[in-house]
C-alpha cells in the first residue's frame, strides 16, 4: 500500500457503514486483501508502507500480527451485518507476506473463511519474494488452502537488482517456482519493473526471457516509477542515477508485449499477461471494476457500496486499535456518482475487455471517436459499443483517459 493516505473525514470507531452502501453487498464479487508490512531489508524504490525490524519500534509484533488482522475481520463482519458475502478472492500482499510462518497466514485465511465463508472456487493469492520461501513452506502454503503465488522476480540481471536494492539471487527464482509447482499452486505469477537505471534493452530481453522460461501463467511489468522520499529518488536528485526515459519505457513495454505474446501470454490489463482467461487475476480485476473488497491491515484500503476508506499506517498504531475493539479505519470518504463513473473509466479503459462507451458523457464518446481516429482505441471495439485500447493506446493510456473524462 501507498505510504501516504489522503486526507478525507472521520471514520466510526466501531466501522459502522452508511446503510445506502449495504443495499447491494452480496450482489457483486466480495474480496479481501489483507497487508503485511514486513520487510526483511528496505527495496531503493519502494514506497509502499513496509517497516524492517528495526522501523517497527514498540507495540508491533510479526509474532502477534495474524492476531490483529483477525480482529479487524471480526470487526468486518460485524460492520458488514448480516449479508451473505461469500469471498471470491483472497489477495495476501506487503511488504513481504512470507516472512510470517506458514500457520500465521493459514489462520487468517481460516478466519476469513469462518467469518465470511470462502467461495467454492475462490482465488487465492500470497505474493511472496523468491528467497522468502521453501519447498516446506510452500506446501504448507497450498496445504493452507492459498491456490495463486506471485513472486517478485523484478530482472534476472545482477546489476539491475543491486540497483534496486533487491536481495534475492536470480537463480533462486526458478527454485522457487519449481517448489510452486511441486506443491500443488493453480497459478503461478511474476512480477517484473523495466526501467531501472543503467538497465539496458538486452538487459530487459534478458529478464523477459528468463521469465517465459520458467512458464509462469501470469506476468505483470510495471515500469519503475522514481517515488518521491525513496533512497532510489535521492540518488538520481544526486545525479547518481539517470532519470528513468519515456522513449525507453515505451520501447520496453513493447519489447514485453510482443515477447510474452508470442509465449502465449496475453495483455487483459495494461500491466499484465495471462496464458488464458482462467489465470487473470480476479481479485485485482475486482478493483478495476468497482467491486466490494475489505483491506486489513496497517495503511490497507476497502471499498464498499460506494465508501472508501484507509486503515492507520503503523502496524504499532494498528495493533492498538483492534485490541481495543475500535476500527483501525484513519478516515474515509462517500464517492458521488460523477467520482464512481471517473473512476470506472479511469481503470476499465485500462482493460482488453474495454470500456462500456454508455458509461461516457457526450462529450466523452465525441473524445473516444477522435481516439479512434488518432489510433488510440481499437475501431472494432467502437464501433460494438466499446473503448478497447491499442496497442500505442496502451502506452498513452493515461492521456486516453482525460479525454474520456468530460
């Protein structure tokens, strides 16, 4: 999760939801994410809201985390009243999720399914750091009942992990998702960043194709993004590192679109790749479509019926809070109905499935027609009622997006 929150209004202490934002629960897919802010050695362009064990400071125990979370899912229920809302997906992430033991993150996925009750074929996913696990370990995972791994590959290239400050030794990624796969995962996910400094094209080629090596079933690549207060952003305000390019983004997105496509992996999100429909990953497609999701943890953010809000960041301030019954819940805000319809064209354009064009203003699908015409969005898909990206859409998709929203 992000390590700044924004600003919103006050949260009830006992995590009461407006009754308006209850009416329709159970009629959309329900999911839960529960954030582990652990980390064994801080990553140079992480920002996400992750404590070492020297960061945690008093009051915050990996010992007793699975405890606490538990208790906000007690609360969840409660604030959730007495809806059925069986849990399609269950996504673990961090931080790193697999420092905590085995039984730790079995219990919450036990509480998960005692308080809400797990969907028949619900998904459910641990990310996980390749040096962060074993053959034991991840057999002890899928004998837990989680069904989906990801793990944080980020390059094959020694020099490009140094500069991220990544820890984990190449080799030991195909370790790790041979043990995956000897232990039963349905889904095995990578995870890679093209970008970094000093990276160059035969060096992403290199992390492309040693990834489709290992055959996963799901790929996301992000591009490096330089976050303010990382160590990573100081070196480059230091002229250290170069600042990473948008020509060679562009390019490397390209690179990975036409590498893993021809693998058989194709793009369904504009940072991500799938070998069929089946291995998506439904609980992040549940965000981009506006669907209901209880996030527990330090800084973890939900959405139900139109509320969105986001839990306290330090695990120390969180811990306090549910063993005092109260909800960690820093503060919230109620979407309007012009906020709801952004935010739908904000993250459905993103997707190969496309946008409804009916959710646009006039002036929006007036936008989306000049789209097509500059090669932005796909003709065939327009003309059937859609905004689908191209492929140049995709690397200007946050351009197609203001134009879409008017």
């Amino acid at each position: 999760m992000p390590s700044t929150l924004p600003g919103g209004q006050a949260a009830p202490e006992d995590g009461a939801l407006p009754a308006d934002a209850l009416t329709a629960l159970g009629r959309r897919p329900f999911g839960v994410y529960v954030h582990v802010p652990f980390c064994t050695v801080r990553c140079g362009y992480c920002d996400f809201n992750t404590y070492t064990a020297d960061e945690l400071g008093p009051g915050a125990s990996r010992a007793t985390y699975a405890a606490s979370v538990l208790d906000e899912l007690r609360l969840a229920r409660r604030a959730l009243g007495a809806a059925d809302v069986p849990v399609a997906s269950v996504y673990v992430g961090g931080g790193t999720p697999t420092l905590l033991p085995p039984d730790q993150l079995g219990a919450v996925l036990a509480g998960i399914d005692e308080l809400f009750g797990l969907a028949a074929d619900a998904e459910v996913t641990t990310e996980a750091n390749p040096d962060s696990v074993t053959a034991e370990s991840l057999a002890a995972l899928r004998a837990a009942g989680f069904t989906r791994i990801s793990f944080g590959m980020q390059s094959a290239v020694p020099h490009v992990l140094d500069t991220l400050d990544r820890t984990h030794d190449p080799a030991g990624v195909a370790r790790a998702v041979a043990g995956a796969r000897a232990a039963g995962f349905e889904q095995v996910s990578l995870d890679l960043i093209y970008g970094t400094p000093g990276e160059s094209t035969a060096d992403w080629r290199t992390s492309v194709d040693a990834a489709l090596v290992l055959e996963p079933d799901h790929v996301s690549a992000y591009a490096l993004i330089v976050e303010p207060g990382t160590r990573l952003a100081a070196r480059v305000k230091r002229g250290e590192l170069p600042m990473p390019d948008d020509d060679d983004l562009a390019d490397k997105y390209q690179l990975a679109d036409e590498r893993l496509g021809a693998a058989g992996l194709h793009w369904y999100e504009v940072s991500n790749w799938a070998c069929d429909d089946a291995a998506r990953c439904r609980h992040n497609l549940g965000y981009w479509r506006g669907d209901d999701w209880w996030g527990a943890g330090p800084g973890a953010h939900s959405h139900v019926g139109g509320v969105r809000w986001w839990n306290v960041k330090h695990p120390a301030a969180y811990a306090a809070r549910v063993a005092a019954g109260r909800s960690p819940a820093q503060a919230r805000e109620l979407l309007t109905d012009e906020q709801r319809r952004d935010e739908r064209i904000l993250l459905e354009v993103r997707l190969a499935d496309g946008l409804d064009l009916s959710v646009l203003t006039p002036r929006g699908r007036r936008a989306a027609a000049e789209a097509v015409g500059s090669g932005l969005l796909a003709p065939a898909a327009f003309a059937a009622g859609h905004a689908v990206l191209t492929p140049r859409g995709r690397l200007l998709a946050d351009a197609v997006v203001r134009m879409l929203v008017n």
